[in-house]
C-alpha cells in the first residue's frame, strides 16, 4: 500500500511527457500540422481548379467530380473543405472580392484631390468590373439568381452594395473638405458608378463587347464621367477654377 502510494505521487510529479512536447515543439513544427480543412496550398488548389472549371463549363453544368480532376484532389477531400461547389463558388467571388476593394482602397487612400482620386478610382472601378474574369462571375451569378436567389443577394450584398458604400464613404469625406456640394451622396455614389460604365459594361456583359476596353476608352469614360459629376455637384470655387483652365486652354491654341 505504501509502495503505491509513492508511485501515484511520482507519477502526479512527473511532467506529462505530451505536454513537455508540445511546449519544446518549434512554432514552425506545429504550423505545419493542420488539422482537416486547415492546409491554405490545399484549399488554394482546389480553388484554382474550380475557378477553371467554372469559367469553362459555367455554374450549372460544372460538377463535384469535374472539379476534383481539374484540382488534382479527391471528393473526400473537398467535402473536407467544402460543403459543395455553391460554397465553392460563394468562396471564388468572395476572393475576389477582397482582391478588388484592396484595389479600390488603395486609390481612395492614396490622399490625391478630389478629381483627381475619383478619376483614378473610376479608372480602377471600370477596368475591374470589365475584366474578363469578373464578367464571367457575374454571368454566372445572373444564371443561377432565379434558382438560387440567396447566391445572387450574397453577391450583391458583399459586392456592389458594400463597393458603393465605400464610395459613398470616400464622397462624405470630400464634401465635409469643401470639395463637393452633395446633399445625397448614396444617390451620387450610384450616379458617377453608372457614368463610370456607361457604354462598357452592359456591353461587355451580354457579350456585345467581346474584348476587354482599352486603357484608352476606359480613361476617357471616366474622365468624361468625372467632369460632368463636377457639373451636378462641384463647388463653385471648383467650377471657377476649371473655367480658368479651359480660358488658359484657349489663349494658348489661339
């Protein structure tokens, strides 16, 4: 009895040889065991080959066992990470979500002027939502929205809805420093974003436009979409100062 007695109380005293391990064990050992679902290379795989799949085949057509041949994966292994291929597809448009308001953000914050900063983010806006990538996500979108219109409100909702309210954030901030006169900026915000596309985009989605728009087109929408939004709502120190360029315009070609 005595003697096991002791052995209990070496035992309670004795460091638990799986807790020593895993305090000794190097960071970079413990990151490299993932648990299921958790390896980034793994899901990035079978996200690059979905993202083939459906631009090829479209939504609809494209199957489980379509894409675990082009992604080199098995199906036990995508259900790891994936309840099907409509969170497949929601978690493509989301990456490239993130991927475009980076863009975005980065125009709006880079502290140009007001002209200056819509231009160059009406620039990035237009060449975005025309790439041939993004286009065909929306096609996509717009081909299951009937079935499925929880696909197509999520989209909306963390897509254009939040874009515009990023927008409307970054005109906030320009008529609180005197350098637009706008009562509703929401409504403004949707204003310029259609100005910005008019004449591309329907184009370009319904497939009348085959190529994307050249840098050419796109600064000249933009810039033209611009200067007519100054019109509505610029300050008057902004029109009598765009008034003098155009005068010193003319003097110089005369």
């Amino acid at each position: 009895m005595v003697k096991s007695e002791r052995m209990i109380r070496e035992n309670k005293a004795a460091p638990n040889l799986t807790d020593k391990l895993g305090e000794e064990e190097p960071v970079c050992l413990r990151q490299h065991r993932l648990g299921a679902g958790q390896d980034p290379a793994k899901r990035k795989q079978i996200l690059e080959g979905a993202r083939r799949v459906f631009m090829r085949m479209g939504f609809d057509a494209a199957s489980v066992n379509d894409i675990t041949r082009e992604a080199g994966v098995s199906k036990g292994t995508i259900y790891v990470y994936f309840n099907g291929k409509e969170e497949l597809f929601e978690a493509l448009c989301e990456e490239d979500r993130a991927s475009i308001f980076a863009s975005l953000m980065t125009d709006i914050e880079r502290g140009l002027s007001g002209r200056e900063a819509l231009v160059k983010f009406g620039i990035s806006l237009v060449t975005l939502i025309t790439s041939e990538p993004v286009i065909r996500a929306q096609r996509i979108v717009i081909g299951v929205a009937e079935r499925m219109p929880e696909v197509g409100a999520r989209f909306y909702e963390r897509g254009p809805k939040r874009g515009k309210a990023l927008f409307k954030k970054f005109l906030d901030e320009q008529v609180a420093a005197g350098q637009l006169a706008i009562s509703d900026t929401e409504l403004a915000a949707h204003q310029l974003s259609e100005l910005f596309l008019a004449g591309i985009y329907r184009q370009r989605l319904f497939g009348a436009m085959a190529e994307e728009p050249s840098p050419d087109r796109i600064r000249k929408n933009v810039t033209s979409a611009v200067d007519l939004f100054f019109i509505a709502y610029g300050t008057q120190r902004d029109k009598n100062e765009k008034a003098a360029e155009n005068e010193d315009f003319t003097i110089s070609c005369n």
